[in-house]
C-alpha cells in the first residue's frame, strides 16, 4: 500500500529510502483487505476488526470496517469522514479544525507512502533485507509524540504490517492482505471519493 514519492534533494540521498523505493511498486491505487487489533490500556481483550481498505494516491484513502460494525473512513486531504450505512456519523474539515490538517497529513504521508512528508515529521530508520524491509518512524515534532510515540511499517512490494504504539500505551497493529494494484479507479471506486 506504499507509494514511493519523488523526493526533493534534501531525501535523495538518503540509502534506506532509495532501497525501500526501488523494491515497493508504484501504482496509483491499491486495494484489499485489513486485519486490525486494538490493544487498549486497562481492557483485558484486545478489539479485533476486518474490512477492505482502498488506496488513491491522487484521492485518499477509503477504510471499511466490516466486523465487528459497518462502517466507512474516508480520509482526503481536506476532510475526515466516517459513516454508518448511509448515515453520517462524524465529519472533520482540515478548514475548520487545524488538528485535522496535522493528522490528516500524516495519516495520508502514512498511508499513501509520502515518504518525504513522513521524513519532515518522523526520523525515520530501518532495514533492508533482500526483498523485505521495515521501517520504524519516530515523532520529531513533540505535539506529534503526544499523539503516537513509534509507527513500525514493513512489507515487500507493498506495505504488509502497521504497527502504531500511543503514548498512554494502547497499540495497533494492521496487517494488510491480498494487496492488488490498478492504474485507475474504477466507476464504483470512484464514486467512494464523491
């Protein structure tokens, strides 16, 4: 689910980046299915959910949680939605909610594979072997660090596992499965952005 953006000169140059780019394909939409488990402070249980996730580079991204609950995350540039059925059960506008514009640049830098904004924001390390790497991203901004204290992503030609610690110690890991890549979106894909 990573795209490799071009990177400016201050990124070029960077070797870790440069092999983590040469091995992820480049689409401009991916598309399958999650598995996300919540570990929640102070819950005995974890919270497991699984849906299908959708990846426009030039778009956003579209979440839909299948179990336990229904429901759709639609995340662009401009705006955070979620829904239940048809019914809209939160809207966040980057225009009128600044904190909107920092967690949807990085969720997007995050899920989109803008690695050069994941680097302004995160120190980024990590390992290459063979055909596998990972990445680790660390908040160099602190109102950043109250938010998530480390992000672990690793995979192959696509992005296979996110794993995101909070700082009062909850914990979520995604492992994304049956990844397929497309030029374009199709009509139906589409209309998820409208």
């Amino acid at each position: 689910m990573l795209f490799c953006v071009p990177l400016g000169p201050a990124y070029a140059a960077d070797p870790l980046v440069d092999k983590v780019c040469g091995l992820l394909q480049q689409p401009s939409v991916v598309s399958g299915r999650f598995e996300q488990t919540r570990e929640l402070s102070g819950f005995p249980k974890p919270v497991n959910s699984r849906g299908r996730f959708l990846v426009a580079k030039d778009r956003g991204v579209i979440w839909q949680t299948e179990a336990p609950f229904a429901s759709t995350l639609r995340l662009t540039r401009g705006e955070i939605l979620q829904k239940a059925g048809d019914t809209v059960t939160m809207r966040m506008s980057a225009d009128k909610e600044p904190a909107v514009r920092a967690i949807n640049g990085v969720m997007f830098a995050l899920l989109s594979g803008d690695i050069a904004q994941l680097e302004q924001r995160f120190s980024v390390t990590g390992k290459v072997e063979g055909n596998r790497w990972a990445l680790s991203l660390v908040p160099r901004e602190a109102s950043l660090a109250q938010v998530v204290t480390k992000i672990e992503l690793n995979g192959q030609k696509f992005v296979e596992a996110v794993d995101m610690l909070d700082p009062n110690g909850d914990r979520t890991r995604i492992r994304l499965l049956d990844t397929v890549a497309a030029n374009a979106l199709g009509k139906a894909e589409a209309a998820q952005f409208e």
